[in-house]
C-alpha cells in the first residue's frame, strides 16, 4: 500500500454564505480530508470568534443519502479530543490579521488505517459540501471578518493498491435543539449500524455545559437494557479516563473588562501574556469556557492591547464524549442493530443552550 496527498482545491473563494460542492471521483481509496479555511480579521479586531462556529455543516453525500455530516465545532471538538491537540489552528481576534483553522475528517480508527476507510469508487456521485457564513457569529466589517475574505483548500489522504476496507467511520448530526428550564428531551437514536462514540455539543455563552444539561441516559428497548445514565460531572470526568487532554490557544485584541471565549468547556489551567513589554495582563472568572481579561500598564491604568492565552481541558466547544468500549477495537463498539428502539434522554437544568447530538458510526460496505 502507498500513501499520498491530492489538493482537491487551493484557495477556493467562499464568498460570503451558501453551500459549495466538491465531487469526489477519486478511484483510490480515501483515509481522511483536510479542510483548511483562512479568512481575514476587520479593522477593529474579531474577538471570541473562530472559523469553525461559521462552518455550520462539512457533510459528505451521494445524492439524497447522508454518508458524514457534522457542524464545523463539533468537527473541530472531535480531531481536537480525540488527538489532544486541535491541529494547525491560527485562532487570532487581532486587528487586521489572518485567522486559519485545519478541519479535519478522518474515516478511520487513524490516518491510514486499512481496514475503515471511504471507497468513492463504491457510490455513484459522492460529494463533499460545505456551508458557511462569514457574519454567523457577528456581522462582516470592522469588528468580525473582513466580507468576502474565506477562502478554502481540500487536501485528500490517499491509500493507493489498499486491500478493500470493510466499512468506514461515519459522523452524523442527527438532531439539533435548544433547551428549556427542565424535563427530559427524549430522542430517538438511530439502530443501522454499531456506535463508536457519542458528541454532544451544549453551549450558551458564559454558563457550564453541565448546568443546560445535568445527566444523559440512554436507554434500549424500553429500558430492557441501559449502558449509562450518568450526570453531566460524572460524564466529564469519564472522559478523562479515554481521551487525552486538549487545549485552545487564542491571540485576541481587547480591552481591560473584556470577556474572551476560551471554547474550552472544562478547563483544567490557564495562562496569559501581553504582546507587548511593559504592559500587565491577567485573568479572572476563568470559567465556563471565558475569562475577563485584566490589562494594565504598570502605573495601574486600564489599557487595550493584543494579548496571548492557552486553555487545556476537555470538552472543547462544550462538546462531551462518550465512547463505548475501547476506541480502537471494533468488537467492543456499541451494537445498536440488535435492538429494536434506543433513546437517549437528556435531562435539562437551564434554558438557551444550542445543542447538537451526534454520533460516529462504523458503516459496512
């Protein structure tokens, strides 16, 4: 087997919201894709808003069936925790500077794995779309992104004379809502092919994900079977027993009182420094994803400057995991199919949380 890298495009113009389409005719077999956005900060900085919360889908389709689709956080929490690092991310507020993320979708257990990889040749037109929109978390201009400045470039992980894989990972939001003060929302979970992981996103600005939704259940055939029914502590600290811990680094332009984003919802340590000698940065209420930012001059007056932070932890864009069995053995995944109807429940605390449910499958051919 022998490996290589296509440019499925470079520098491809988004515009400034829609859906842009990509064929995938590759003959070879693919083992991941690489997105990597670049934009463009205003004039009077871009603070607390990364690329990836404006990628609001990254799916992978061949004609009206769904073989991979995630929201562009959600597809950065999962590379990012899963491989304790989120990738090449450039995340910057900074006046007029040049963000960059690196979104990435892996088909495998790792990069080249040979027996779960994506087979084109195996559908009749697969295509990889992506929908954005510049001003998702702002407006375009002198305060988020400079309009019409994305611009996108596909790389394709090849596997050349591969032996033919047996099926693939596949990631899929299956159902988007947002939370109430209480009560369970019940959703039925999809039973076609064995469960890898769970990821479920949970985030309004500034409130713990563990306060929007407490506890998470999941329940088979009316309760005949349930693999967990766990608080939304107890999930967290599960995860740390599986997946190593991440981190977000951010070069942000603010002012002394300033709320900056960490996107880190449970963080375990943080740091923070001036751009600048001769000015004085901290951090308070580092919590829930944010910190308020201290900064001053050594004579004690509030200023404005770019400063530097790095937030490790788990939960990136308030996203838990939860795995069933070891993440690399097939054989201890969770298998849905041999139940008639799984639910998973979750119960609700507080109000205005956008939430996202999703869940990595392996897909036989």
């Amino acid at each position: 087997m022998k490996v290589r890298d296509d440019v499925l495009i470079s520098s491809d113009d988004m515009g400034t919201s829609g859906t842009k389409i990509y064929d995938l005719d590759y003959s070879d077999v693919l083992s991941g894709i690489t997105l990597t956005f670049d934009a463009t900060n205003g004039a009077s900085g871009n603070v607390s808003n990364p690329i990836e919360r404006n990628v609001s889908k990254v799916e992978i389709v061949d004609g009206a069936d769904v073989l991979w689709s995630l929201p562009g956080d959600v597809l950065y929490a999962l590379y990012s925790q899963m491989h304790g690092n989120p990738g090449i991310d450039y995340y910057t507020g900074a006046i007029s500077d040049s963000p960059f993320v690196d979104l990435y979708i892996r088909f495998g257990r790792y990069l080249y794995d040979p027996d779960l990889a994506f087979a084109p040749r195996n559908f009749k037109n697969p295509q990889l779309k992506v929908t954005f929109d510049e001003a998702t978390v702002r407006a375009a201009g002198a305060t988020g992104f400079v309009s019409d400045s994305f611009a996108l470039t596909i790389l394709s992980h090849l596997m050349e004379d591969a032996p033919a894989p047996s099926g693939w990972l596949m990631a899929k939001d299956l159902y988007d809502f947002t939370t109430v003060a209480g009560g369970d929302e019940k959703i039925a979970m999809p039973t076609d092919y064995p469960w890898r992981q769970l990821m479920i996103r949970n985030y309004e600005a500034g409130v713990w994900h563990g306060t929007d939704i407490s506890n998470y259940k999941l329940s088979c055939d009316g309760g005949k079977f349930i693999p967990f029914d766990l608080s939304s502590a107890v999930v967290t600290s599960r995860m740390a027993n599986v997946y190593p811990p991440t981190y977000k680094n951010g070069y942000m332009y603010a002012a002394n009182g300033d709320t900056i984003e960490t996107w880190i919802g449970h963080d375990t340590g943080q740091s923070i420094m001036s751009h600048v000698a001769g000015i004085i940065a901290t951090a308070s209420s580092f919590n829930s994803a944010r910190f308020t930012l201290g900064l001053m001059t050594h004579e004690g007056v509030a200023t404005t400057n770019a400063v530097h932070f790095r937030a490790p932890g788990y939960c990136p864009h308030n996203t838990v995991f939860i795995p069933f069995g070891r993440l690399n053995e097939k054989a201890e995944w969770f298998n849905a199919p041999q139940y008639n109807a799984v639910h998973l429940y979750l119960t609700q605390g507080g109000a205005g949380a956008e939430c996202n449910v999703c869940v990595e499958q392996v897909r036989t051919y």
